[in-house]
C-alpha cells in the first residue's frame, strides 16, 4: 500500500475564525496619538491607560467587566496569567487550547489537553465563567479545551498558586474561560477563512460515504439504530452467537454506506466561517446588552503513522510484536454558538450564557504490518468510525453590590456533554504469503477463523450532567481588610454504554477463505448470514464478549465550604488566607448484561485544605508573592473501571483500577515581579510540590499493549518560571514607523519530577493476585511523571502599529521530551516518551477601511520547520516508534468585516 506523505495540526485548522468578540469594536492596542507615550516611572499605574478584559471567576477573588485601570496580574491576590482577547488575537490561534499552550508552564497535550508545570490534565482544572464543565470523552473527566474556538470567550485566566474560593481539586492549576457579556457599542462581524495543509491538502487522503449531510457534522439518519438492535439493546439480554436473533441483528450491521473505505485523490482545504453580532440597549439606569455568535469549521488531517510494538527489552524488528505503517484520515466539523445575555445597573450585573458546541470526527483507516507471531504473514486492518461529541451549557451569575462595603456573587448552571459512535467497524484481513495456500497471495479476511481478528462492529454512547451552584459574600470591614465566606455545589452525574459485536465465522474452511477475499460489506452482506449450499455452512456467529463490562454509571457529588480573610499588615505587606472544606463521594458502578450491577467502587473523604499568600511590595511596581497550600486530586471515572476500553486517538487500550485513591498535594510557590511599563514586566518564580499518592500510568499485557493506572507512593515536583514582555517604541526611526512599537514577549518553564519508591513500598493493583504488590513491580524510583516536560519555552517577536490594526508576529514554542506512558518496571520495558521540539508560527493582521467598514486580512504560516509528531520507547539496541508521523505546514488566509 502506497504510503503517501500527510499532514498537520488539527488543533490550528479553525484558525481562520473571527478575532474575539471583545475586540469586536477595534482590535488594535488600546494606545493612541502619532506617538507611543512614554512608559510610566516607578511609582505610576503601569496599567494606567490600559483597559481590563472581562474576568469572571468564583468566590469575587477577581471580577473585572471592562473596568480601567486594572493590572490584573500586578493586583491579584494570586500568581494569575491573563489572556485578554488582544492577545489571543494576536496569536491567531483559533481555538483556546492553542491560545494558551503560549502561556507560561502551560502546554497542550493530545486533542486540546491543557498540561499545568508538566502535571497532567488530571491536575488541572477547567471552568466556564467560575462553573464547572463536563467532558464528552470517555476516558478523561476534564473537558479537552480545543472544543473552545477563541471567538466566544473574552478572556482566559489560568491561575497557579492555590486559593480556597476554587475546588480542592487544584494541582497544577485552574483555567477559567469569560464569556462576553455586554457589549459597548452595537457591532456586526462576519468572517471566513481558508487553510491550505501541505501533508492533506490536494493530496491523497481516505474516506468512506456515512450520509450525504456529513459535511455538516450531523448524520442524516443512516446511522441511526434499527429498531429490532434497539429493542436487543434494551433487552438487557446477552445475545446467542448462533440464534436467529443473531443473524437477524448480524444482517443489519454492515452495508456499503458504513464500511467501504474510499480513497479521494485531491483533499479539499480547510475552511471555516463565523458571525458574530451585539447590542446593548439603555433602560434608563440600567443597560441591556445581547450578544451572539456562531461558527462553523471543516478541516481534514490525515497522518501517515509509523506504528511499532515492543514485546520484550529490544528494538530489534524481527522481534517486535507489531510493526506496521498506518494511513489515518480524520475529517473534523465544528459548529458553535453563544447567546449571551447581561444586565448591568450601577455595579451590579447578571448575566445569562448559553453556549452550544458540536464536534463531529469522521474517521477512515487502512494499516498493513507485521507481528511477531506470524512474521511472514502481512496483515491489513481498516476501520471507519463516526464520533461525534456535544457540549451544552447554560449559566446565570449574578454580582451585586448592595453598598460601597459588601460584594455578592450567587451562580447557577447546568451543562451536558454527549459523545455518540454508531458503527465504528474495525477489520482484518490476512496475506499469509505461504504458497501451499490457495489463498496466500490474496488478503482474505476470515472473521477469527485462522489466527487472526474477527469484524467488531461497536455501539458507544456517553452523558454527562453537571449541575452547579454556588454564593460567595465579601465585606470590607475597614479600609484594606476584606473577608468573603462562600459555598459551592457541584453534581458531576455519567453513564456510559459500549457495546461491541465480534462477527466471527466457523464454517467450511475453504469457503471462508474464498468468501473472505471480498470487500467487507459483500462479505457480511444478508444473504451470508444466512448461507447454507448443500450442506456446506459459512457458519457466522455474532458475540458480545464485552457484554460484562459494556455499561457504566458515575457520579461525583462535591458540598464544599470556605472562609478567607485578605488585608495590609503594613502599607507594604498584605495577606490572603483562607480555609476550604471540602466533602466528596465519588462512585462508579459497572452495569453488565444479564447481570446484576456490581457493588460501587466508591470514594468518600473530607478535606481540610489551607492555602495562604504574602505580598510584599519592595517598591511601587516591585513585589514579592510567597504561597503555600494543600490540594488533591481524584482519580477519573473510567480509571475505576477494571474496563478494557480502546481510545482510537491514542491507538492505546486502556484499562482501570478500582483500588486506587486521592492523590494529595502539598504546594509551596514563590515569586519576584517588577512591572515597569504600562503592560510591561518581569517575572521570576520557583515552585515546589509534594504529591503523596500521585495516580500515574504503567504497561501491562505481554505485549504492552495495556495502559493501566496506580497511586505511586510518593512524588516530587519542582521549578522555575521566569517570564518578560516588553515593548520597543520606533518612532524615532522615521515617518514610516513613528506608530509603531516592537513586542517582545518570552517565557521558560523548567519542571523536574521524580517518582520516590522504596523497595519495601506496595501499591494495590487490581486483577495482580492479593490485590497488593511490591511498587518497584511497576515504577522506577527517580523516573519523571507522565505528562512533564522538562523544558517549555515561548517567544513572540513582533511589530505592531499602536494606533491601527497592523501585526506581524513570529511565535517561537518548545517542548522537551515528556513520558505519555509507563514502561513495566519488571518487564525491561522503557517508557514511552512524546517529543514535541520546536515549533515556528508567523501571524499577521492587517485592518483596512472600505467604504467606511473595517476589515481584518490575517496570513497564519504554522509548523513553518515541518516538525513532525515523535512517540517512541528507546532501547538499548535502537528505538522502537510507537506512534510517529509527519505534520504538515499550514497557510491560512482569513477576513472578517465589522459593520
């Protein structure tokens, strides 16, 4: 098979979607005049003239809505970093997962996974205005943040050192997205954009027909479930592998619309359009604003992947277990939409967001390889599949301000995220390449019968409710002393189904393999199920050997209470401490069919967890933060499972373990900042965490094929953070750049971590005898936690004209290697490690008036070196690529215009 060269980030292909809605009245810096003013002495507001982006997070810690004057960095309790939309804007990005992979310590992991100082996304946490989201995938309990495109949030704050007015689950991290509320003047946007992929587009990728309404990211109806498969499924009976059911239900399972894999010769490119609309309407002391927007996206990736599986503790390729290239095309549609509306009198405010999310992935493989238990046979696998996810959130949050003294937040909401895969057809046909077999020159597929896989066709459905509310009071007792009390619900509840068919056939041996040489759907057509020539029998059965594990509930019900007090000590010395206590029962209870649930795996506990901050001003635009907290962090739902479960994005199986426990974490952070312009400033900081318990991943299987879960005894992390922004005014260099100002902006993340095992350490494994095993069994002392890489760094250089819309920025990242998977610590199996390397972007914006409109031109050039996607085991005798392949270079060409 023909292993064409393939492609790119799918993360960048909404890119062209409009700048955020924040700048929708003018999106150049807020600067005027023909020359930059002078920066301001120490002892000036830096942020004097700069206006605040809208923030909205629990507990009143920060509520900014287009306020003046705010430095929110400089003058938050806490160590925070701030995308306003300007700066997301200038990245280009068009979804907030790549947005904030430039922030500091933060990195993007997998299909939007925002990483923290190298702790997983299990460390971090995400929220929508201060209220929590659920995630629309299986295997993860944190919604994956690329779902976001920029053109519906207003800001994005990512908080690091710990404080009580947020859940105790905080490792890493918290990221908040806002929402806009109200908008100052009334505006009309509309956008477009195309993205031309340099390993896609125009080139070969793969497909199959699904429905005609595909390219919307909605089925037509042919995927939906015939009525006598829905009536087997509520049944709550296992199927007979050779019943009448069984060929009944067999016969409706694969047809040419579900199973054909196409090849299209000429990728189309990447396009997407948005519109986005506001008004605000003056009720006489009061002001009403709407705001609204939609976007649609379709983007096609397909990725030539070289695929190779270890089976002992050598690289050598007559030893692998699987060594093969696989040719993976995915075609994403994301459309979207938020309604928003606020009211706002005096300084209070309510507002009312409704956001809708739906992201649909069509999936098409063909794979051919080896293995090693039959190295002269070629094996070829296709698999077509349909996921689509969907995220509903509707949110009211009200702040008042009943005197100049006391602040009320009160919050409500309610979220749903959905993931629907109907027929998702994995199959395998054989090339035994052994002249003695009539067959052998022909690939043939013969359904389990001959060493080799049988046809699964599977069902999988997820729901996940979230409902949350939460009231927070702060009083200034006196000047520069406020206390805040605040309670917050969270009711996290999930069911989960996955069921699987395998189609295996035990007939006639010669007339599987003469049948088994046709295309899938002729194969499996209705007639064969039924087939029986002169006492010659195919003998199709249908069996749902994951019938005991197929379904699943969850829940996490999370009542939690806090109290914190900030105030001066001295004119240069001020405080924030508080206490959070938190009660939690987290459960999970596996559904077999045909038989009775199983006893929940429940986790109850409570938590006392403290956190406290020092800031010292050294001098006016000089401090120093010193913070110290307790935290935790839960194990995620599907870990609890001892379910295997198959993540097609990661070509990993997974499975869980009911005996693991809270991680607990100790936290200690420091920090040195000087802000010495107006949006200009250094920062240097170290941090320290203790995590007792820390949940990490290991291989497990003879041939590694399974990624299982552990509380490791004990972990270490530690770092520094060093940031800077700065800005360069040109207009002494002549008339053509007497606006224009250089941007200089840079960050560096170093993060070491080390897993501590004694050789008398256990951990509890589920399914490994007793239950309790040696936990050198499974992790190495001093090896790093998955997900950490050592090194992160960013750079933007640019140019920007400070009275009109003009940019032009490189955007520099890095990221050191980091391990994704655990090697089993007995078995000479290394990890498994992801090397992102160096990545170079180019953004430009360009605004030009018409006809009195303003219209935004932006040119993206990203992956500009061709930086592919590395995922390897390195052995002593060579490296063993688990999942590598190319990425393409991306072009985008993007205009939106404002009436």
């Amino acid at each position: 098979m023909t292993k064409p060269r393939l492609i790119s980030l799918l993360l960048l292909s909404t890119s062209m979607l409009a700048p955020a809605l924040a700048s929708a009245q003018d999106s150049a810096p807020t600067t005027t005049g023909n020359a930059s003013p002078e920066a301001p002495a120490i002892g000036e507001d830096p942020a004097a003239e700069a206006e605040a982006p809208d923030v909205s997070i629990p507990g009143g810690a920060i509520i900014v809505t287009g306020q003046r004057n705010r430095n929110i960095e400089r003058t938050a309790p806490q160590v925070v970093s701030v995308l306003s939309s300007e700066q997301i804007a200038r990245t280009g990005e068009g979804d907030i997962a790549g947005a904030l992979g430039r922030v500091t310590g933060l990195s993007v992991v997998g299909n939007g996974y925002v990483y923290v100082r190298g702790l997983g996304d299990r460390y971090s946490l995400a929220l929508l205005n201060g209220s929590p989201l659920p995630s629309p995938e299986p295997l993860k309990r944190v919604v994956p943040l690329d779902l976001f495109p920029t053109s519906i949030v207003a800001s994005s704050l990512v908080q690091k050192s710990y404080s009580v007015n947020f859940p105790g689950e905080f490792g890493g991290g918290v990221i908040n997205l806002t929402t806009k509320a109200i908008p100052e003047d009334t505006f009309l946007q509309i956008g477009g954009g195309v993205t031309w992929d340099t390993e896609t587009t125009n080139r070969l990728s793969y497909d199959y027909y699904g429905s005609k309404t595909d390219w919307t990211g909605f089925d037509n109806g042919n995927r939906s479930i015939p009525s006598a498969l829905q009536e087997y499924f509520n049944s709550g009976a296992v199927i007979s592998p050779s019943s009448e059911q069984a060929k009944e239900l067999g016969s409706l399972l694969v047809n040419g619309r579900n199973s054909v894999v196409q090849k299209t010769d000429k990728t189309q490119p990447n396009f997407s359009a948005s519109l986005s609309a506001g008004t605000s309407f003056d009720l006489g002391g009061a002001t009403l604003g709407v705001i609204a927007t939609g976007g649609y996206s379709n983007s096609t990736q397909t990725k030539a992947i070289l695929r190779q599986r270890a089976q002992g503790s050598t690289a050598d390729p007559e030893q692998l277990w699987e060594n093969g290239n696989a040719v993976n095309s995915d075609q994403r549609i994301v459309a979207n939409a938020l309604v928003g509306i606020g009211l706002e009198w005096g300084d209070n405010q309510i507002r009312w967001t409704n956001v809708y999310i739906h992201d649909t992935d069509k999936h098409t493989s063909l794979s051919i390889g080896k293995r090693a238990n039959n190295l002269n046979a070629d094996y070829m696998d296709q698999t077509t599949a349909w996921y689509e996810r969907q995220l509903i959130d509707t949110q009211v949050a009200g702040e008042f301000k009943p005197d100049d003294k006391t602040s009320i937040d009160v919050r409500i909401g309610y979220a749903n995220s959905k993931r629907l895969a109907p027929y998702e057809i994995e199959s395998q046909y054989l090339r035994t390449n052994v002249e003695s077999d009539d067959y052998g020159a022909y690939f043939v597929n013969r359904l389990g019968n001959g060493n080799q896989d049988p046809t699964t066709v599977t069902f999988s459905r997820l729901n996940e409710n979230v409902w949350s509310a939460g009231v927070d009071v702060s009083h200034r007792f006196f000047e520069g002393w406020t206390g805040t009390v605040g309670y917050a619900y969270q009711l996290n509840s999930r069911t989960n189904s996955r069921r699987s068919f395998a189609i295996f056939a035990n007939g006639d041996a010669d007339l599987i393999s003469a049948f088994g040489t046709l295309r899938l759907d002729s194969l499996l057509q209705p007639g064969t199920w039924y087939l029986s020539n002169n006492g010659v029998d195919y003998g199709l059965e249908l069996r749902e050997p994951g019938a005991n594990t197929a379904q699943f509930d969850s829940r996490l019900l999370n009542h939690a209470y806090y109290g914190k007090i900030d105030g001066q000590l001295t004119d240069s010395l001020s405080f924030d401490a508080g206490l959070r206590w938190e009660y939690a029962v987290e459960s999970t209870t596996l559904r077999p069919i045909g038989a009775p649930a199983s006893q929940p795996t429940a986790l109850e506990n409570e938590y006392f967890l403290p956190a406290a901050t020092l800031t010292y001003e050294v001098q006016p635009g000089m401090q120093v933060r010193l913070n110290a907290s307790k935290t935790i962090g839960r194990p995620q739902f599907r870990e609890l499972l001892y379910q295997p479960y198959f993540d097609p994005d990661t070509n990993r199986s997974y499975q869980g373990n009911p005996f693991l426990t809270d991680s607990k974490l100790t936290n200690i952070e420091g920090r040195f900042e000087w802000y010495f312009g107006r949006d200009q400033r250094v920062s240097l900081g170290a941090f320290y965490k203790k995590i007792d318990n820390p949940i990490e991943t290991f291989l497990t299987g003879s041939e590694a094929f399974i990624t299982s879960y552990a509380n490791a005894p004990q972990a270490d992390l530690y770092g520094a953070e060093f940031e800077a922004q700065k800005y360069v005014d040109l207009y002494g260099m002549g008339k053509a750049f007497e606006n224009r100002r250089l941007v200089l902006i840079g960050n560096y993340t170093y993060t070491k971590s080390k897993l501590k095992v004694a050789a008398d350490d256990t951990v509890r494994v589920y399914g490994a005898g007793t239950g309790t095993s040696l936990a050198t069994d499974y992790f190495r002392n001093g090896a790093p936690m998955t997900g950490q890489s050592q090194h992160i760094a960013n750079v933007q250089l640019g140019m920007e004209d400070t009275g009109n819309l003009s940019q032009q920025t490189i955007l520099l990242n890095y990221a050191s290697k980091r391990a994704v998977s655990r090697g089993l610590a007995n078995s000479g199996q290394p990890d498994i490690f992801e090397y992102p390397g160096l990545t170079v972007d180019v953004v430009i914006r360009q605004g030009i008036m018409v006809s009195g409109k303003q219209i935004e031109l932006k040119l993206e050039g990203r992956n500009l070196t061709g930086r592919g996607h590395f995922e390897y085991q390195k052995f002593a005798d060579g490296k063993v690529n688990y999942n590598t392949y190319d990425l393409g270079r991306m072009f985008s060409f993007s205009a939106s215009i404002n009436f």
